[in-house]
C-alpha cells in the first residue's frame, strides 16, 4: 500500500553534519518514489561530500546498481511496482563477486515496526523509521559506508592472497621443472628419471603390462670433444637429445643418464615395438649432419651415430628395476662390441 502524505513528510531535524570527511569519494544510491524526501535526504547528506545517484522505482534501483555500482542504497520500502524489500532481496541474492558485490542496504520507512524483522532477516544492514533525525542518518550511513570500505578491503586483500599463491605455486612449479630438468639438452634429469622408473615398474608388474627401457650411448663422443672442443660437443649432445626426443611418444620418457648417455622408458611397449623405435631412433642420428666451424672461419660438416641396448619386462630374468637397467646396459655394450651403430635387445 502506498505510505500517506504524512508519511512523506520532510524529515525532522534540521542540525547539518560537519565538513566532509573520509568517505566523501562514495557513492550514495537514493531510491524513493517521493522526490521531496529524496531532495531532503541529498541536502542532509550533502556536507558530507558524498556523489549521490537517485532512483525512483525498484527497478530503476536496479538498473541503477548494475551501472554504477553504489558505495550503499538508502531505500524506502514500499513504492510502486518492485518494493524495497523485494531489491532487497535480489540485491543480497547478488552479492557474490559475480554480482552486485557487498553494498550495504538501509531501509527506510514511515511504518513504526512492520516489515523491520523481514527487511533485516533478508539481509538489509539497517532500517530507519520516518521521520527521523539528519545527525542520526548521518552517522548511520558513515557506519556503514565504514562497513563498505572494510568489506572492500578485505576483498582485495584475499584477491591479492590468492594472486600471490598463484604466483608462489606457479614458482613452485618452475623449481619442480628445474629440479627435473637437465640443463643442457632440457631432457628429464637422472634423479626423476629413477623416480619414474620405481613408478612404472611397479605399475608394469601389478597390470601385466609391457614396459622397456633404452640405453643409448653416442658413439665416439671423446673423440668429437678432443677434435672440435667441448662447447661442439655440447651441441652434438642436444641435436642427438631433440632428435631421439622427436622419434618417441609423448608418453616416453627420455632422460640423460650421464655424460654422453641418454635412457629412455617405454610404457605398454613390447620387445618388436621397442626395437622399431631404436631402429627409428639409430636412423635418425645416424642422418644428422651438424656444421662445425673452425676459428679461421672454414667449416665442415661432422656426422655421429649412437649404439642402444634395449630390454623388455615381462622376462623371467628380470624381477626388479635394476635388473631392467643392467639387461639393457649389457646390450648396449654388445652393440659397442658388435662395431657400434646399432642396436642390440635382451633376449631370454
């Protein structure tokens, strides 16, 4: 029911606030249907410094909020169409960082206590009875508007919380790669390579489950290092890590083991499977063409190969990892001792 003539009276109470403090940058949301009242509440309020934004309806207070998003809402209760309880409502309803936020709401009416528990219960922050005094809407909307900056601050606060824990598990996470990592040719590191190896392992035994591992050696390295110098050397390292890391699946594992030595893990790959991709690997080295130059500027053409042994579990000659290891080790020697460039395979 729309409030009588009297309930809209001008408010009682002429005494002015002092000057305008620290909240006057915040934006005041009025929303009355009678503009007399909405025009006494702004000259009230006005020594404070406050920006003000009026409303006549519920929703136009809606609208209102959505575009300026409002420090606060003072708000009557009943007016045409949408109440101020009802705003009240969605206004609450909204109040995630996904919504309107925390805007603090004071509900005013001419009614002594109807609709107060209700307004408060559906989370109005306040509630004023009209008419009443300017030094007591005065303080209520400071305190408040206190409650906003709070709420503000706190916000920002876990935002920056959370900013710095994405950043501190972000670092986390490069320290992890690094400790993983090693540093010349980028592949996986011994250590996490070890690790990796107990994993799938144990998990190749318990499933039943082909997993083989290579070793690969590339051959001569000492005489690349002593004929064209270490940092050529190097180079030749990290062409021989891209190219093998380019011929294996994303599931593989590819490691350097030490020196001029890399290894590699092979999930659900069977001993014919394993050997093709050494094969496949061998090749691929063996077609690499690297350009050395000299200090006089002259430069030459420097090509190298690698020996693998590979091993296989299921194998009734090897029940633990380190069997594994040593299987494919052996066979790696064996294509060595076979004139090198190729590959050798555990057999049973």
């Amino acid at each position: 029911m729309p409030e009588s003539s009297a309930s809209k009276r001008p408010l009682e109470g002429s005494r002015r606030a002092g000057p305008a403090g620290e909240y006057s940058d915040r934006t005041v949301l009025i929303v009355d249907d009678d503009p007399a009242h909405v025009q006494h509440v702004r000259e009230g309020l006005a020594p404070h410094g406050y920006r003000f934004r009026e409303a006549r309806d519920g929703a136009q207070a809606l609208s209102a909020i959505r575009e300026h998003r409002p420090d606060l809402i003072l708000m009557d209760v009943e007016m045409p169409g949408l109440g101020g309880v009802e705003v009240c409502r969605i206004i609450k309803a909204n109040s995630g960082e996904g919504g309107f936020g925390f805007i603090p709401v004071i509900l005013m009416t001419a009614r002594q206590a109807a609709g107060k528990v209700e307004g408060l219960e559906l989370g109005a922050d306040d509630y004023l009875v009209k008419p009443f005094d300017m030094l007591e809407l005065g303080a209520r909307v400071k305190s408040m508007l206190r409650l906003k900056a709070l709420q503000d601050a706190l916000i920002e606060k876990n935002r920056e919380l959370d900013r710095a824990n994405k950043e501190l598990a972000r670092k986390r996470e490069e320290l992890l790669a690094l400790s993983r990592t090693d540093a010349l040719t980028g592949l996986s590191n011994r250590r996490y390579f070890e690790e990796r190896l107990e994993e799938e392992f144990a998990r190749a035994r318990r499933y039943r489950s082909p997993l083989s591992l290579v070793m690969l050696d590339i051959d001569y390295f000492k005489r690349i290092n002593d004929t064209f110098g270490h940092p050529f050397g190097d180079e030749v390292l990290r062409s021989v890590a891209q190219v093998t890391r380019a011929r294996l699946r994303e599931v593989d594992l590819l490691a350097r083991y030490g020196g001029e030595e890399l290894i590699a893990l092979l999930p659900e790959t069977s001993p014919s499977d394993a050997l093709t991709a050494c094969e496949r690997v061998r090749e691929a080295i063996e077609a690499l063409q690297l350009e050395y130059q000299a200090l006089d500027g002259t430069k030459r053409t420097v090509r190298c190969t690698a020996s693998l042994g590979v091993a296989t579990i299921p194998s009734s000659t090897i029940q633990t990892s380190a069997d594994l290891k040593r299987a494919a080790d052996e066979c790696l020697y064996a294509a060595k001792g076979a004139g090198r460039n190729r590959v050798r395979q555990h057999e049973e």
